[in-house]
C-alpha cells in the first residue's frame, strides 16, 4: 500500500537486539530486543513494511518500518463497575456536602 508525503503513521524500529542490551538489564528482559514504536508524519512517499523516516510532533526524524497509516489510539479503561459509581457519589458527600454544593 502507497502511502503519500506528510501523511501520519507509525512506524517500528529495533533499538538493540537481545545482545546489544546492557548486562545489568534483568535476564528476561535481556532475551528480547528493544523496540521503537513511533508516529509521526512521512518525509516522502513510502510503502506499509517499508523502511520509511518520519518527522514526530516534537520535530525529531526517525526511521523505521511503516506499520500503519492514520494510526490512533484505541485502548479504553474498561467495563464500568456500579460500586465505583457508588463510592465517587459518596466521596462528594463526605469531602463537599454532596452534588449541590460542587
């Protein structure tokens, strides 16, 4: 897939692999590489699993494999539970009085 210029993506990178990590990092974080996970805009035309640079917010230029294209963030908090619903009307009342006194 093409993906055009200026276009917002993120793209993923290998910082160190397994034996480029420091001795003193944990043995079981040691077996695996460090990964880079950015996004940023394209600095030219480029292909998802290609090797592309990207300009991120703050100015930085980095390179990387094009993963995805628009990318956002799709993680929530979870289901909503009634006794924390609950226990926040209850917090109001002790610390305020309650709801009228916001």
């Amino acid at each position: 897939m093409k993906v055009e210029k200026n276009t917002w993506v993120k793209i993923h990178d290998i910082v160190l692999t397994p034996n480029e990590r420091a001795p003193q990092v944990p043995a079981d974080t040691k077996k695996v590489p460090l990964e880079l996970w950015t996004k940023g805009f394209l600095l030219k035309d480029g292909i998802v699993g290609e090797t592309v640079e990207i300009s991120t917010i703050t100015g930085r230029i980095v390179a990387g494999t094009l993963v995805e294209v628009h990318p956002y963030y799709d993680h929530d908090f979870g289901k909503s539970f009634p006794e924390l619903l609950e226990i926040g009307i209850q917090l109001k009342e002790i610390l305020w009085g309650g709801e009228e006194n916001e």
